[in-house]
C-alpha cells in the first residue's frame, strides 16, 4: 500500500459519527501523523490478523517496510486472475475515474447504480474516511433510493470455504453500501474458488463489525509517540510480514516467543519488558501474587532466555508420544491456493521415496502409491504438520477404502508440536529443518523455498530436494527427542 495523494492529504481527517441507512460508522481521530487518510476493508481484515501491523501502515516508517516477496506477488497475482475468471464473464463494468481520486470514483459509482445496471465490478463506497471497493455489486429486487431496486455486495475468495474475516470485509462493504441507497441489503455474498456462492448473513456478523470498527479506532487514534502507541505481537505470522525489521528492531516482551498478547500486556504494564528483567523473575514466588499463572511466569522468562541466547531453551520432556515402535517420517508438498499436492515422500530403510503427481490428474494414482506403501509399515507417521488433513482431503479420489484411511489418518504425528512442546525457540519454528537448524547451533535459511512457486514453474527437482531436506531433519528431530525423552 502507498502514503496518501495530496488530493487524499487535501480531504478532511476524522468525521462525525453519522447514522444514516440505519447503520452507524464510528467517529474516527486520526492523528496528523497519519501516512494514511482512509480507511479500507484491508485494514478491517488486517486488525484481525495483526493489529500492530494496521498501526504501522498509518504511522510507521514505510522506508522500514520490506517489499513482497515472490511467494507473497505470486499469490496476489493468482488472486486477481482467479477474479478476472470468475468475474469476467458476468460482463459488469466498472466505474472510471482517475487514480486515487476516489471521491470522483464514488461519484461515476452512483451514477451507474442510479441507472439500473444488472451489476458492476470494482464499485467505489466512500464516506471519508471509510472507503471501500467491493469485487462485485449486484442488482436485487426491492425499494431503494435508487428506485424498485437495490444491490448487494459480492467478493471474490481464493478460498474453498469462506471464513470470518471475509464475511466481515462484505459486512463492511454494505454498511457503506447502506448508507449510499439508504436500504441496508439484508445479505451478502462471497464467491468461492470453485465458483460456488456462499451467502452471507448480515445480521449475525454486524455486531462483531461493530467491535471490530471501535476497536480499529481506538488503536487508530493512538500516535506514534504517545505513550499508548502499539506495540509488536510475535507470531509465525511475522516471517512473511514486511514489518518485522521494524517490529524485531528492540528485543523485548513484545518480540519473546510463545507468549499471548494478553501475557505480554501484563508483563509490560507490571515492568518486566526487558529481557534483562524477565531472566530475573522468580515464577513460583511472583505466581502467588495472582496477576499470572506460574506458568505463564515460567514461559516469559525461557522465552526471554531463547531469545538472548539465539538457542533453543528445553522446557519438559516429551509427552503423549510413544516412540519405542519404528515411525515412518513422510512429507506432503501442498499448494493451499491450487489445493494441489504435487509429491508425497517417505523415508523407509535410509532411503528416501517419492510419490509424484505432475499434473492434478495424477495425484489419485500418487496418493494410491503412497497409501500403499505407507499402509505395510508401523508405527507412527510422523510428519511436520498437515498429513492428516491432506489424507482426509484424498479420500474422495482415492481407491483404498476408507478403513485404510482412516487408520492411516490415526497414525499421523505431528512431530513439530512435539518439538515446540519440549523447547522454546528464539524464533517461531514451522519447518521441521528450521527447528533442527536451532537444535544445531545455526540458524535457519532466512529464504524458504516456496512449493507454490517450485511448482509453478515445473522444477520438479526443487521439490523433490526441499522433500528430501525436510525428511532427514524429521528423523534427526526423533532422535533429539528420543535423546531427551
Ligand atoms: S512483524 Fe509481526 S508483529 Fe510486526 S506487524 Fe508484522 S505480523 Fe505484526
């Protein structure tokens, strides 16, 4: 995203709460250190996920942002290729106007809704400082102040089921909807990746779009250098995030792994926000005064310790697992954008099989060959995240019988959760080489190969080596844990 136009610095900041089409937005007070001056469904959704990351887009330092990263542009570009598939043939227009002058935008939009067109893409909903651009319009029967009809908002979603955050991005359209033809649509709907629509009720998601809007204001109205200014949350959120050389700029409570914003929060407040001074807690003696649990006392000080350090902390031993039998490490390469799996691998007698599919065609016969195979062994299938879900997702075009499956799916392992049960890691660690890099004294590749974009140009070997990579480190992770069991 980019700072503001002078025709957006020229328009007013903050503006009073309104009612009108029955539905209200907060007042809003941004400061006049804001970089931006409008409000947009990205930052609604963005709230939910980091809200440290919306503070900075208004009053960070963008020369401290980074760039997107390929896997990050190629999925935006993918984003927008599904839409122009979906969307294209409805043969909706789209208003014109020059760039940024949102204001003239909104205007071409009224006009085309107050004609009558069966639809329109890439409308613009502005109400300074709200302003959003919904994929789709579509005209509903029923009275508006555009005359016998009305129109509801519709986006388009790379997803195969719609979630939270996006049924409160349509919500929010159609407040501003409501407001321009004063009739409040009683739905909404999204357009998923196979093309199906899913309908969205109103009613049940514009109480959680009123707390999130109070919410976003309230943080929006915090600047930079008060002292209620925002404040980092890590998470595995932020490896892909273009904020973390800003956010990973002062090691403190905020940047400790495995802690709660709410943790943090209260750790902050009560002075313990250097690392210096949680590596001084006493948990079981601060525990008593009741603010925290021991625990979460516990878990401060090794997070802050991990994070000094750079090294992994050993927390307990490993729990629930019984690791005396033989365990067959697999991996599963997944594309989530494409719901493609493009190679299965295992380790069996030191070496290393694969199963391919170089084309969606063939991951029936992939899956039935790794199915097979894994369906003569023992033990437990350890992998670093997803098998099971995978398994389950095959089901329906695989030939084995659902009994075979289902026993397979019951002997998944998710090897990762049991490491980051037994160490604290200086970082967030999602790949099982990345927690061996840690256990190793070294760190992880800063660059992770991405299977979307290994996929896409065909560099079948590429996936083949990160399977093989991430299979060794799963059996060098089973003997740390066996080391320490
Ligand atoms: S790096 Fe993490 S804490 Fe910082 S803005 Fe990004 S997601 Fe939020």
């Amino acid at each position: 995203m980019e700072g503001h136009s002078e025709a957006e610095r020229a328009l007013p900041r903050g503006g009073a709460a309104t009612r009108r089409g029955g539905l209200e937005f907060p007042r809003v007070d941004l400061r006049e250190s804001s970089r931006r001056a409008w409000i947009t469904a990205t930052h609604i959704y963005g709230f939910l996920s980091c809200e440290h990351a919306v503070w900075l887009e208004f009053y960070g330092n963008a020369d401290e942002k980074l760039g997107a990263g390929p896997a990050l542009t190629q999925l935006l570009r993918r984003g927008r290729e599904l839409e122009d598939r979906l969307v294209a043939p409805l043969g909706w227009d789209e208003p014109t106007y020059a760039k940024g002058a949102f204001a003239e935008g909104a205007a071409a939009t009224r006009a085309m809704l107050a004609s009558g067109v069966p639809g329109l893409r890439q409308a613009v909903l502005y109400e300074h400082p709200w302003l959003g651009i919904p994929d789709l319009l579509r005209r509903v029967p029923g009275s508006s102040a555009f005359g016998d009809f009305h129109y509801v908002v519709g986006d388009v979603k790379s997803s195969r089921k719609p979630r939270a955050d996006q049924a409160l991005q349509v919500a929010f359209y159609s407040r501003l909807l409501a407001r321009l033809q004063d009739r409040r649509p009683d739905h909404g709907f999204l357009i998923l990746r196979d093309g199906n629509e899913e309908r969205i009720d109103l009613d049940a998601i514009d109480i959680v779009l009123d707390e999130v809007l109070e919410e976003l204001v309230e943080l929006l109205s915090r600047g930079p250098e008060s002292e209620r200014r925002s404040t980092p949350h890590h998470t595995t959120m932020c490896r892909d995030c273009g904020w973390r050389p800003s956010c990973s700029a002062k090691l403190d409570v905020h940047w400790v792994p495995g802690l709660t914003r709410s943790v943090r929060e209260v750790l902050a407040e009560r002075g313990f926000d250097s690392l210096e001074a949680l590596s001084l807690v006493e948990p079981r003696k601060y525990a008593k005064a009741g603010v925290l649990p021991e625990a979460s006392w516990q878990r401060a000080k090794q997070g802050a310790h991990a994070l000094r350090s750079g090294a992994p902390v050993f927390v307990r031993k490993p729990r629930g697992v019984e690791f005396q039998q033989a365990c067959l490490p697999v991996v599963v390469l997944h594309d989530g954008f494409e719901a493609r799996v493009p190679l299965v691998a295992w380790l069996f007698d030191d070496s290393v099989r694969f199963a391919e599919a170089p084309t969606r065609e063939d991951e029936p016969a992939m899956w039935h060959e790794a199915m097979a195979a894994w369906g003569k062994s023992h033990g437990a299938l350890v992998h670093s995240g997803g098998v099971a879900a995978r398994l389950y997702e095959a089901r329906s075009e695989s030939s084995h019988p659902a009994e075979v499956i289902d026993a397979l799916e019951r002997r998944c392992t998710d090897l990762m959760s049991i490491v980051r049960g037994t160490w604290i890691f200086p970082e967030p660690v999602v790949l099982a080489s990345e927690a061996l890099a840690f256990l190793e004294g070294a760190r992880p590749a800063s660059e992770v190969d991405s299977v979307p974009l290994l996929l896409e140009v065909g560099d079948r070997e590429g996936l083949r080596s990160f399977a093989r990579r991430e299979l060794k480190a799963l059996e060098s992770l089973l003997r740390k844990i066996e080391e320490v069991a």
